[in-house]
C-alpha cells in the first residue's frame, strides 16, 4: 500500500527538522525502489561480433565486423590458430572495425573486443572446409578489342556441381546497359552473351567473386577473377557456297570479295554463324586432332595464316595446291581455303570475336557447343538458362 501523507502533516514534520529525507514506496508491476536503482542495474552493451562464437562453414570471403557497444571500442584483435594477427581497420569515428584481408579456407579465428571501460567480448569461429578448390579463367583478355559477335566465356578448373551458385557470383557490367543471359556449354564452362550482335564502341567489365563461394559437392572458389574489354568495328565474313566467295564487309562497306573453296559434301563445312578465335601466322593442321584418323582419309599439313573459327577444326587458311578450285568448286576438309595472298589480308582485317557466317553448304550446322558456335543455340533456349539441369555431359 503506498503512504499518502497530509500537506499539513509534512509541514509539521519539516518544521519540526525531524524529515530530513524521505523515499517513498512506490507498486509498478509488483517493483520496489526508486527508478534510477532499477536503470543502474542493467548492464551496459558490450561491442558486438558479426560471427558468432563456435560458428564453422563460414564464409573466408566476407569481412569480420565489430560494433561499438555503449561504451565504444578501445581496441579489436583477431588471430587465427597459429596466432597470425589479421589485417584490420576501424572506421573514421572508431564506432565501428573490419578485417581488410580475405580469410582462409580450414582456419580457426578469435576475434577479442575490448571497450572503453576494459569490458571484453571473444568469439571463436571456424571458417569452410573445401574438399577441393576450382579458379576460373575468362575471356576475353584483359583491356582487348573485340568484335561484335564475342561471348564471354568462364573456365572453371573442376566441374561445378552449383552452376547457379556459380553465376551468381559473377557481376557483368555493360555501357551502354545490354541484357544478356548464361548458358553452359559442359559441366566446367559457362558463356554469356546478349540476344543480338554487341553495338561497336560497347565496354564491359566483368567479374567473378568466387572466392569462398559453396560451388557444390565440396568445390569452393580459390580466388576471384576480373576482366574487361571493348567491342571494335564490326566486321563481318560471309561465306556463301553457292557462289564459292567470302564476302568481308566493315561497318556494312564491303571490303574484299575472296574465291574460297569448301569442304567436299564427304567433310561439308557446316553452315551457320562462326566466332573468330586464335590467329596463327604458321600451323600444323593434323585431322587427328579433330578425331579423323589418316588412315580414313586424315591430313597432317603445315599451313599459313590460318585464322580459327571453330574448336572442331575449321579455319580459314592459305591453301595453294587448291587455288584452281577456289571460286569453282570444293576440296577441302571442311576448311575455308583462299590463297596465301587472301589468307594474309583476312587475318589482317579480322579480330578474335568478329563473327563468320557460312550458308548453303551441303553440310549441318554448326553446333552450338562447338566453342565457337555459340549463336547458333537460338536466344529462346540460351536466355532459359540450363543452370538448373541434371548433367548431360
């Protein structure tokens, strides 16, 4: 029950010097005692750790972070099991700390808080186990030029279980803005590419943050990769069997009508749309590689100025025992043969990316796993995706 006590009993009571204090008893919620000896009971707010003490499977990748508590941060320590100090930072106004370095894979860390007032916080943490780690190779190449038609490929070291894990952990960035979409070719290498060709002076800028990223079945990324390049002038081939020529055309000028001879309908050089690859000033062309043996009919031949436009063989290549069938009729393998002359110029003009059209052979198309056959998976396909697919490869 609390006491009430009179006006006049408390002046009387005063007056009389006998009241020097007086605390009254207070009922809120079944309490006892002033307020201010119920807020001095609660403990001050000790800093806070992003990870939690006795976490394991963490993320090597993402900082470790402290914030300041009540009583604001005095200094931040993290070490891992052989007591290796971790690069940090804290922030401007000391509210706040970070780890600047990546962390490793099958670490144990201990990260200790410790606050203006000498009050402490420790968190011990174990980071991820990989059973095997994969990087990733890309292209194109660091500052090029590429032309229209060029994808940018992902080369993962391992077979990714996680594909979508993996793409997405890759951060594509294109000015002027392009959409575009993945699609995997086999079980170790995505390629990405816009519905149409790239418009000429587009720059791009990629990068794969795959490290500690989970890619499946026990594979993590080992490092992150980065690449960037341009899109040049467009230049386009065409390759028409009907008239036996390679038409090859710069921003819609043509620029040179070549004689070409083609594969015999024996090895007919697919039709469809072609992505040019390596350039070779001299190469030894052996069918073996390509899975045609000499005993059926196989070559092993030295040529010049080869210029690739498939991963099955197919190049377009100086070829002077065939310079009286050029613009005539067809003799090769399933190569473009021109003459040396004609080889050297093209190979002059092209670029890796640029994009070659053939038609009207006897042959199929060329398939768009090839390596360089990317555009002929019609866009409707490609855009779904196939990350989420059961492996067929």
């Amino acid at each position: 029950m609390v006491k009430r006590i009179g006006a006049v009993a408390v002046t009387a009571l005063l007056t009389a010097g006998t009241l020097s204090a007086c605390v009254i008893e207070r009922e809120s919620d079944g309490l006892t005692g002033s307020s201010s000896e119920q807020d001095s009971a609660q403990p001050a707010q000790l800093p806070t750790v992003s990870v939690k003490d006795g976490a394991t499977d963490v993320d090597p990748s993402v900082p470790v972070t402290v914030t300041a508590g009540e009583n604001g941060l005095a200094e931040v320590e993290m070490v891992n099991e052989n007591d290796k100090v971790v690069d940090s930072e804290f922030s401007d106004d000391k509210s706040s700390w970070a780890t600047t370095e990546d962390l490793g894979y099958n670490r144990t860390y201990t990260v200790t808080a410790t606050d203006d007032e000498g009050e402490s916080v420790t968190a011990s943490f174990s980071t991820a186990t990989p059973t095997t780690t994969s990087s990733v190779a890309l292209s194109p190449i660091e500052d090029s030029t590429v032309g229209v038609a060029q994808t940018i490929a992902f080369r993962f070291a391992s077979t990714i279980d996680d594909r979508q894990a993996a793409q997405d952990a890759i951060t594509i960035t294109t000015s002027p803005e392009v959409e575009g979409a993945f699609y995997w070719l086999n079980n170790s290498e995505v390629r990405w590419r816009p519905e149409e060709f790239w418009d000429p002076g587009t720059t791009v800028t990629v990068d794969a943050d795959i490290y500690g990223v989970d890619l499946g079945d026990g594979v993590y990324g080992a490092n992150d990769n980065a690449t960037s390049f341009t899109v040049g002038d467009e230049v386009t081939t065409v390759v028409d069997d009907a008239t036996k020529t390679m038409t090859v055309s710069r921003d819609g000028e043509v620029l040179r009508t070549i004689p070409v001879s083609l594969g015999t309908d024996k090895w007919a050089t697919p039709n469809g749309t072609y992505i040019i690859g390596d350039q070779y000033d001299s190469l030894l062309m052996d069918s073996e590689t390509y899975g045609l043996d000499h005993e059926d009919g196989g070559y092993s031949t030295e040529v010049d100025y080869a210029t690739q436009m498939s991963y099955s063989g197919i190049f377009v290549h100086a070829a002077p025992w065939s310079v009286s069938q050029q613009g005539v009729s067809n003799a090769s393998h399933g190569c473009v043969n021109v003459t040396t002359e004609a080889a050297s110029w093209f190979q002059s003009v092209v670029k890796r990316g640029d994009p070659v059209v053939v038609k009207n052979t006897s042959g199929e198309t060329l398939s768009g796993y090839d390596g360089l056959g990317d555009w002929n998976i019609p866009w409707s396909t490609w855009s779904a995706g196939n990350a989420d697919e059961t492996s067929a490869w």
